[in-house]
C-alpha cells in the first residue's frame, strides 16, 4: 500500500510537468521597446539673500501640500555629556508647543483637519515638517513657521521626552539585532566617535530646557535652512508668500561640521552574550569611503555584485546555496560627509556560528580573492542601470534629490550623471576598489548570542574581547569613551558645579592678577620658544601668538622648514604656510573654537559666566604641595586644573587632545612671572598619552600691545 | 471575457475632497475577469515610465491543516525558485532527479517518525539517500535564476509574503518590460518547479529564529495568538511549528499549490505607465494560459465563543509588554465601520485616548494602542489593546488605567467633535494612500479580493462616515467584556528598571 502512494506522488510530478500549453516563446525572444521618455520635472530653486534655499515641486494629482524645513545641525554636534539632546528636542520641538498654542492644542487643531506639522532629526540635521489638505494649508502655514522659529519647549514635554527615552534605554538590549548594531557602530566608528555615542540615563538625565532653547538657537537660521515643497500649489504664489515671511529673518552663525575622528577598534573578535535566542547575530566591520569618492561608482558595482537580492554572492551562496541564514548583507558604505562603515551581517541558528563567522570571513575575502566575471560585471551594471528610472519615478522623489545634493554640496546634476559613470566601470576597475578599500585583516568581528549553544566556543577561533553591554544605572557616569566595557558600579560621579569650585576659580584669577586687571587685557602676544617631541625627533620651534579676546587667534610658528601662520576667527580660519594660503578645514576651526574657550585667560575672564561652571573633584599631590583639582566646564570645552589652595596657582592641566590622535595632555607649570601687572606661566613641560610631548619657554609676555587689524584678514594672496 | 468598467462619480461627492482629481483617477482603472477566472485590474499613471504590480492569492496560512502549518509560506518562498523553463541547466534530467528526492525523503521521513519498530541504522542511511539524491539534483540548479532576470532588467522592491488571509507577490519595472512580467508572473504560477525545497526550509526556519523566537515581542504574540484562538486556524502561527516545519515535503507544497493558486482565487493589480488596451492582450495571451480549476472549499472551522477570560504570561529578562484582545466579526460585517472607529478614538494619534492617558498624563506607557483585524480580518479576528510600560512600570500597572478608557467608551458617548476627528483623518489617510503605484496596487487588489470589488476601497470612508456615537457604544459593550478577553504578557525577571532619574 505505501509504495502504490509512493508511486501515485511520482507519477503526479511528471503529470503535472508534461501538461503542455507551452505556445509562448522562452522570455530572451521578448521585444523590449524603448523606455518612454516621461521627464519628471526638476523643482525649481531660489536663494534669499539671508543664505535661505528654497525648492518648489508643483504636483496636481492630489489635492495635498507638503513641506519641510531642513535644518543643518543633528546629533553629532551634541555635547558628549548630553548624548540624547537631539532626540529630546525633536520630540518636545513638537510637543512643546509656540509661544501661542501648547502643543495640546496644535494637537486638537492639527489632527481634527487630518494636518500634520511635525519633526525630524537624525545625526546631522533637524527638520519640521508640514502635510496637510490643499484647503488647510493657509490655516497650517502659520503654526508651521511658529514652531520653527520659536518652538517653546514646555518642561513638562520635555519631561515626557525624557520618559520616553528612557523607555528606549530601558529596551536596547531586548532585541539582538538592536545590540548588534549599536556595538558594531562603536567598533567601526571608535566608541566616543559622533556617530556611535550612546544615549544613558545620566546624559539625559543632563539634559535642561536651557540646553534646547541654546541648540535650537545655535542653528536654527536661514542660511542653515533649505526648504523643500511639493504638492497642489502654485509655485509664483507659494514663492511670494515663502519669501514674505522668511526674507526678513536675519542670518545667523553658520552652521559648522563637528571634527570627525576614526578610531575603529583592534582587528579581532567581540562577543556579546545574550541567552534569551536561538539564533547570532553576526557583524563585521571596519571604516568606509565618502560618496565624493571617484571610485564610489566602481563600489556601487562591486556592492551590487556581492550583496543584491537575490543574485549577489552573499546571498547565494549562504542562504540559497548553504540554507545557513535567511538574511545576509553589506557592502563599503559612502557617507555623505563624513566616511561610513564597511559592513556586512548575518544571522544564523546558534549551531552554525563559528561555520557561519568562517563562511561570512570567506566571503569578505573572494571580494579580493575571487575574479569579477564578466556575467557578474554584466548583470550588476544592468541591474543598476536599468533600475535607475525609479530614482526619479516621482515629483517628490525629484525633490528630496535636490534638497539632498544642496545640503551635501554635491552639484545638481549628480544623480543625473550617475548612469554614465556607472556605464564606465570594468571589471579592473571593481578589482581595484576592493583590495584598496576592503581589508579582511582589519575587521572586528562581533557576535551577539548564547555560546553555550554554539557548536564550539567562539575562542576556538582566536582570542574574543567580552562586551559588556549592562546599561549603567542613572546617576552613574557614563562609559568613558575610551573603553568598550565600563562596569556601573565603580563608576565616578559627573562633576556638579559647586560653591566651591568657583571659589577656588577666583582665587586662581586673584593669584593672576585679580578680575579688573584680567577684563582689562583684551589683547595679549606671546613670545615662546619651544621644543617639541615629535616621531621624527625633537624639534625647536620660536611661537609668537596674539590672542584678542574673545574670539580671535593668530599663531607664527618658524620651525626649522618654515615658518607657518595660523589665523582663526568667526570670519575666517586659514593657514599661510611655504606652499601658499590654505583655508582651514572645519575640524581644526572646531578644534580651535574649543581651545579657545579653555584658554587660560578666557576662564579667568568668564568665571561668573553661567555657561561656565568650576568644580572640585579630588586632591592630588603634585611634589610638596597637595593640589585640588578643579574640573573646567568653559561652555562644553572640558580641562582640569591643579590648584594649590593656599595660594591659588595652577601647578598642572589635564585637557583630552582634540583632533585624530586624542589622549590626555598633561602640562606641568614650572615658572611663573608678572608682565603688565598679570602673572603668566611662562614655563611647562607636557606630556601626551603618558608620552613626553612639548616644553614651552615664554619669553616676553606683552599685555594690549597695539595690533593692525589686518593681521586676523586673510590676505588678497 | 467579461470588461467590467467604472463609472463611480457618485462616490466623489461623498467625500469631501477636490472631487475632479478623484474622478480623474477613477477613470483611469480598468477591470477585466478572463475566461479562467482570473481577475485583472489596471490603473494608468504615466507620471514615470514604471509600473508596480501584486499579484494576490485569495489563500494564507488560514488555509493550512494540523501537521503542515507554514506551508503557504513555504510556498511562497518556493515561487522564486523557477519553472521547468527558469532556473534548469537540464529540466529532463533535473525533473527525474527531484522525483527521486521526493521518493528518498518519503522512505526516510517514514522511518524518521516511526513511533514502534525504529532502526536508526536504517534511518541514518535513508537519510544518507536523500541527502545524496538532493546534492545529485542540485547539480541542473541555475540559482535565483528567476529574480536574477528581474534584477537585470531593472526590477526592484521584489517582495512576497504570507499573511494568515492571504499571499502577495510584487515587484516593480521599468514600463518597457511589461511583457517580459507578464511571461515570467505568468510561468511562476503555471510550472512552479520545487527545487531546492529542503534547503529552504532551513532558510525558512530562520527566519523563524528571527521573527519569533529570539526576538520578544515575537514570543509573545505567537503565545497570545495561540491562547486566543482553540479551533480556528489564525492561533497557528503562519511561519509554522518547528516540528512542522522539519517535516513537509515538497510534494506537499505542490498539493497545497495545486488546491489554492487557481484562477479564480487570484486577484492581479497592476499601476502604473501602462495603456490597459494594449495590456489586456498581453495579460490575456499570458495568464489564459493558466488552467481553469474548482475554487477551493472555503474553511469550515469557526472559532466558538469564548466563555472565560484567558491568560498567558511570559516570564523574560526583557522588559515587560502588555497586550490583551477581543474576538469581533470578520470585516466584512456590518458593524466593521464602528470598530474602525473606535480604533481612530482610541490610539490613532495625539489626541487619542489611550495616548493621552497612559502616554501623556500618567507617563505609565511610552506606547499605548490598539489593533483592529489581528491577525488578519477575512474571518472573525481580535481587536488588541496593547501597551509598552515606561520603566520601572509593569504590565499590571498600565491594565488599570487601559480598562478604564475601555469603560469609558462603554459607558459614555462619544463627542461630536471626537467623531468628526475621526472621519476627517480617515478621508485624509485614504487620500495620501492615492499616490504610489506600489500602495495603490495592494489596496486594489485587497479589496477585490476581500469585497469582490475594488471600490470598496472608498465606500469604507463612506461606511465611516455614516458611524455613529450609539453605534460606537454599542458595538463596545458587545466586544469589551471580560469572558471575550485574552490578555497576554511579559513580565520582566530582572529587577524593576530604574524610572531613570528623568528632571
């Protein structure tokens, strides 16, 4: 009985195949006739004379309007300490009403015509945004413009915030994909990096009312804004009316991209444990391109051929082929501003993780090792080129493309350009990029998952580096970001600004000369010669600096190659070196502004300063004397001093090195001395990371010395 | 061949939007019903030369029997693996060696699962059988051949997936490869060929791994959907039982197949750069190709009445959620309008009641909401109450403050002004779904599908719009009560997480 069941099964499946109705031709006989040339228009752009940009896109097909305000400014230009605020004030942006209406009753008012006014943010810009039927859109526009000027932020909606927020906390480690990509992103980017820094109940706990009114202010001007809207209007009114309301909004500072540090981790293994699955989670990663990389187009190609659905190698090879994972991906990211991460992922049954890390590895390898064939060339390019219709299939489309291009910088016909240069790519070119920019040897490796049930322990496959990823308490102060495990319960607590941290700031400003004599000195030159330590060896190098309170800073440095000039104030931040004039990049002007604010003289200056607060952390004993050490908040920019209570003078600062190579400056001052009735440092020895760095000899000291202007100028070359 | 044409002018005066770019729209949808059964709708939109199109088969995992539960989606999966055409480096001997696969995994399959007279020597080399016949057959596979074709020709978004009512297939493609979709649309539903089938269920079952078990808002659901249900299909998860899942066959997926993807059980919407005079033909010399055959006998099993509460409680290291659901009509009963409604009022927005309560005022939820049609809506379903507690809160801690704006809409009528909320966001959402060839096709074919006619799809806002506060009340003192209940929730092993110090 069972082999005549048996046999019925087999024979079905031959039926089955042999019905033929087969009149249709096999699919490579089909005629493809020319795709049709419908132009979706381009919007059309206009600039006020206040920086603002504004695209309009008209589109009648529905009787909606749509617009957004993007704003420059994200999460990445949050302080450290504060990680989180942008989160918050998106959220209490909205909640937290105008000055006219809370945002209860925007509420009422918004969802009773089916109108949206609501807002956005992510790692470098903010935006508002509005979506309403044609027929409410005078009665929406108003509030719209209200809440991106002058957004109220109520506490009791930033208190909600925060709730939420710290409902997300709270959550992180339930999900292991959630665990997966948060730790990857540390490791990929370096922990304290801009894109990987980590919300916690302390920074946002941190977060005041004061910090959102200071961030919305900090950016939110029209030369950092670029309008875009699409919908049932039209343009000739809508421009008149846009530039009726905004043209007399004054310009503001311009917005400046934060530093931009890469500290990807060590090459090697990282575990996180989580019990509660059945399945790793697997990621490996390490730094990426920029999109204005010529050679994108070439990875666009080679991201395609290794990492398509359903054809590229990823996923043939380990899910159709193996059965091993139901999703696998990744390729070199290229970030808009600033290098993104090469990544790829893999999830797989907790049996087959050590088999699935080395098939994984084996496939990130044959990108170098394994030739590009020539159907492999010919079915990725096809594949872009033929998809590439759809990235301009709609108005809106069009429109979020130009907005895109205009906050990058990119010109406007970049995507337009882009089939051509994909059409240029060959194979050499794809065999190229991958050696230059994928390097097996210098991925971390992370696996999230429960290695009781994985076929061997993960250290079988070299040494593993555990990540704890408890979530510290609220209260306890957050992983220093320098480490990748940071146990709660040691942790120290963050400096609270105390009576008498201030009082001991005073006493350093009257050991130096007292507050008249300090307000008074609006302009200082120093005159030092100095020797630093550099991998080359010991360098002598005469300095002369100018600083003029308070925001402006001129530096000659002669070194045995040359003399070079730095210039850096609100107008301009550029270097005259051998080679000719070099504007500065907006990484050192970040830096710069930074040790500005920490310079010695502009604390002493700024002591009853709200935004900058003093406060004792701890004593250390520097030779006889035992010194308190007073931690400097000087408006976001951080240093310790080690004060000797008795008289008030500095012995020693400690202050985090901006810049790529980071580590701790230590500077011991070892000479102290009076010029124009104020008492100078005038000699230091420093050490970087440990390591021995610089010695400064001050040799003249002059105390508002006449100075031409023209000095801060860049000159007409 | 029956072309059924539309001439809805009347529907645009009900709703109050610019009547004239409605009515412009609707002229431009053709609906066709082949000879086979098959029904085709079309919708030009030449805004781009593209076009989006779903293909929606009127049968999910609803339709699955005791033993074979995941097997809708396991076809669906198969329908990406080819034809005897797409996929074969050699369909002769590919065909003789995929039925010798199936003869193998029967005889180990048998052995496998005795429950007297086991020999696991004998298993073991039935095994070793059938693994060698599938690697013998493996070797006429061209893999992913069939979406490699669509990749080539600048297709995008291919997508499938199975929901307990119903499957859908789609992609989209640039205007000029209109024949070239129909070909291969057509040859995937009229030769399927299930190769690589037992590989696949590893595939599928991890996505399982993915989905349910490792993830705990999977865990939960799959236990409240199982504790909800006791005899009608929607309690068994559609990706399948683990046990289940290890054990079909390819045969079968063909038999399930064969008994559900039939014409007439099949609904195609396509939208898009497409002229419907000059498709129809194509569709026509395409999908009349596939054969005519009985409808499918329509479920049986009804889910009786529940009597008492029930409840299901998952003790975790993650944080706690809440969810708690009641059984109401499929949605195609007259009362399907006020449970919309009442889902608007409840947790659509800021001004929802819910939101306001649990989210805004006491702060206990940092979600609170309701779901209406769970898991799916073509038979009686469950409309779900869920919420996220803040930390340091329970689950039993938001039940309280939930129930009471449960009573509420019970007890007192909801405002003029509450209602009329209401229906303008629902004719405002219904409008901002009008403007994708991707949402326009699902919504299309959906409604066809569930209704027999597509224009459902703006009578419901009609339906919405007649609902009243006596109606609202009415249909929440019959749904809302406590012997209609099943409440299902994570409780958190770990020690209460702390409120965060939040000032």
């Amino acid at each position: 009985m069972k082999r005549r069941i048996v046999m019925a099964t087999f024979v079905s499946l031959i039926a089955f195949a042999s019905i033929a109705i087969a009149q249709v031709d096999d699919y490579r006989k089909i005629q493809t006739p020319s795709l049709h040339s419908i132009q979706i228009p381009q919007p059309k752009r206009i600039q006020l004379p206040n920086g603002m940009v504004i695209f309009l896109q008209e589109d009648h097909e529905l009787p909606l309007i749509r617009g957004t305000a993007n704003i420059r400014g994200g999460g990445r230009d949050e302080p450290a300490e504060k990680t989180g605020l942008v989160g918050i004030l998106r959220q209490a942006w909205r909640t937290g009403g105008t000055a006219t209406k809370t945002g209860d009753e925007l509420d009422d008012f918004l969802e009773s015509r089916s109108a949206f006014v609501e807002t956005g943010a992510d790692a470098d810009s903010m935006s508002v945004n509005l979506n309403v039927l044609k027929g409410d859109f005078d009665a929406v526009f108003p509030i719209w413009v209200d809440l991106l000027r002058n957004p109220q932020f109520r506490q009791d909606k930033i208190d909600l915030a925060k709730t939420q927020a710290n409902t997300s906390i709270s959550r992180r480690n339930d999900d292991p994909g959630s665990i997966l990509g948060r730790e990857a992103n540390k490791l990929g980017y370096g922990p304290g990096s801009i894109y990987a820094r980590q919300t916690e109940y302390a920074t946002i706990a941190a977060i005041t009312r004061d910090d959102l009114l200071a961030f919305h202010k900090r950016f939110v001007y029209p030369n950092n804004i670029i309008l875009g809207f699409v919908g049932d209007f039209d343009s000739a009114k809508l421009e008149k009316k846009l530039r009726g309301t905004f043209a007399s909004w004054p310009k503001g500072p311009q917005a400046v991209k934060p530093a931009f540090v890469s500290n990807p981790a060590k090459p090697g293994l990282y575990f996180v444990s989580k019990e509660d699955v059945t399945q790793a989670n697997i990621a490996m990663v390490h730094p990426g391109i920029l999109r204005n990389n010529p050679d994108y187009y070439a990875v666009e190609v080679m991201n395609t051929i290794f990492s398509n659905v359903f054809s590229g190698r990823l996923m043939q090879r380990l899910r159709t082929q193996r059965g091993l994972t139901y999703g696998v991906g990744g390729g070199i990211g290229a970030g808009w501003d600033d290098p993104a991460l090469f990544t790829v992922r893999m999830a797989t049954k907790s049996g087959t993780t050590l088999e699935s890390v080395a098939a994984l590895k084996n496939e990130v390898a044959g990108l170098i090792n394994t030739p590009f064939t020539p159907e492999e060339m010919s079915l990725a390019k096809e594949a872009i080129l033929n998809a590439y219709v759809f990235t301009m299939d709609s108005r809106d489309k069009a429109l979020s493309q130009q907005v895109l291009l205009e906050f990058y910088g990119f010109p406007p016909d970049y995507f337009a350009k882009f089939p051509a240069q994909i059409q240029k790519v060959t194979a050499d070119d794809v065999t190229r990029v991958a050696k230059k920019y994928v390097h097996p040897e210098e991925l971390a490796v992370l696996v999230v998952g429960n290695e009781k049930e994985f076929e061997k322990p993960l250290g079988t496959l070299g040494n593993v580096t555990t990540i704890d990823v408890t979530i510290p308490e609220p209260g306890a102060k957050p992983a220093a970001s320098g480490s990748a495990s940071a146990p709660a319960a040691t942790a120290a607590p963050a400096p609270v600004a105390s009576a008498e941290g201030l009082a001991l700031a005073k006493k350093v400003l009257a050991f130096v000369g007292g507050k008249e004599k300090v307000d008074a000195m609006q302009t200082v030159r120093y005159t030092e010669s100095r020797v630093l330590n550099t991998p080359q060896g010991e360098m002598n190098a005469d300095v002369t600096t100018t600083v003029k309170a308070p925001d402006m800073v001129r530096q000659e440095m002669t070194l045995p190659m040359g003399t070079m000039t730095s210039v850096m104030t609100p107008n301009a931040a550029f270097a005259i070196t051998p080679m000719g004039i070099q504007d500065l990049p907006s990484s050192a002007r970040a830096s710069a502004s930074g040790e500005m604010k920490i310079d010695f003289f502009n604390v002493l200056r700024h002591v009853d300063d709200p935004k900058y607060s003093f406060a004792i952390v701890g004593t250390e004993k520097i030779g006889d004397v035992t010194t308190q050490i007073l931690d400097v908040n000087a408006d976001g920019a951080h240093a310790k001093w080690y004060v000797d209570p008795a008289t008030g003078k500095v012995l020693r600062r400690a202050r985090v090195a901006a810049g790529p190579a980071g580590g701790e400056i230590v500077t011991d001052f070892t000479e102290w001395k009076a010029f124009g009735g104020i008492t100078f440092p005038t000699a230091s020895t420093s050490t970087r990371g440990g390591e021995k760095f610089s010695q400064v000899k001050v040799t003249n000291v002059e105390v508002n010395p006449t100075v031409d202007a023209a000095v801060f100028e860049k000159p007409k070359s | 061949m029956k072309i059924i044409q539309k001439t809805m002018f009347l529907l645009f005066i009900a709703i109050s939007v610019n009547a004239q770019d409605l009515a412009s729209f609707e002229k431009k949808t053709t609906v066709k019903k082949l000879d086979n059964g098959l029904t085709v709708i079309v919708m030009e939109r030449h805004d781009a030369p593209v076009f989006s199109y779903v293909t929606l088969v009127n049968a999910g995992s609803a339709q699955e029997i005791t033993g074979y539960s995941g097997l809708a989606h396991m076809f669906e999966h198969m329908a990406f693996k080819g034809s005897d055409r797409v996929g074969t480096k050699d369909w002769e001997k590919e065909r003789t060696a995929l039925a010798k696969v199936e003869l193998a995994y029967a005889a180990y399959d048998r052995a496998r699962r005795a429950e007297t007279g086991r020999d696991e020597a004998k298993t073991r080399e039935l095994e070793k059988s059938w693994r060698d016949a599938m690697a013998d057959a493996d070797k006429y596979v061209v893999n992913n051949e069939f979406s490699t074709i669509v990749d080539r020709a600048g297709g995008v978004e291919m997508n499938a997936g199975t929901a307990e009512d119903m499957t859908i297939y789609n992609f989209s493609m640039p205007s000029n490869r209109f024949e070239l979709w129909a070909w291969l649309e057509s040859e995937r539903f009229l030769r399927p060929v299930f190769r690589e089938f037992y590989k696949e269920r590893d595939v599928v079952m991890e996505e399982r791994r993915m989905r349910t078990e490792s993830n705990p808002f999977g865990r939960l659901i799959e236990q409240f959907l199982t504790t909800s249900f006791v005899a009608h299909p929607y309690g068994v998860p559609g990706i399948g039982w683990p046990s289940d899942l290890q054990t079909f066959s390819a045969t079968d997926a063909e038999a399930f197949f064969r008994k559900y993807y039939v014409p007439s059980n099949m609904v195609i919407a396509i939208v898009g750069d497409v002229n419907a005079a000059e498709a129809m033909p194509i569709i026509e010399k395409y999908f009349g190709r596939l054969p005519k055959a009985p409808a499918p006998d329509p479920l049986r099993t009804v889910e009786p009445k529940q009597i008492a509460e029930r409840t299901v409680t998952l003790k975790e290291t993650s944080q706690p959620i809440y969810m708690e659901g009641y059984h109401r009509p499929a949605a195609t009963h007259p009362d399907n309008a006020a449970f919309d409604v009442i889902s608007m009022l409840l947790s659509s927005g800021r001004t929802s009641r819910l939101y306001k309560s649990l989210v805004r005022d006491k702060k206990i939820a940092a979600v609170a909401a309701g779901i209406n049609g769970f898991p799916g809506s073509k038979y009686p379903n469950l409309f779900v109450f869920y919420a996220v507690p803040t930390p340091g809160h329970s689950a039993a801690d938001v039940i309280e403050s939930m129930r009471a704006e449960i009573e509420r809409i019970k007890s007192e009528d909801v405002s003029d002004d509450e209602l009329k909320s209401v229906k303008t966001r629902v004719k405002g959402g219904l409008l901002r779904q009008l403007d994708s060839n991707e949402g326009l096709a699902e919504q299309l074919a959906s409604y066809q599908t569930l209704y027999g006619d597509w224009r459902e799809l703006f009578r419901e806002v009609d339906r919405i719009d007649k609902v009243t506060a006596a109606d609202v009340r009415r249909v929440a003192n019959e749904t809302f009560l406590p012997t209609n209940r099943t409440v299902a929730t994570i409780e958190s092993t770990r020690p209460a997480a702390p409120k965060g110090g939040a000032k």
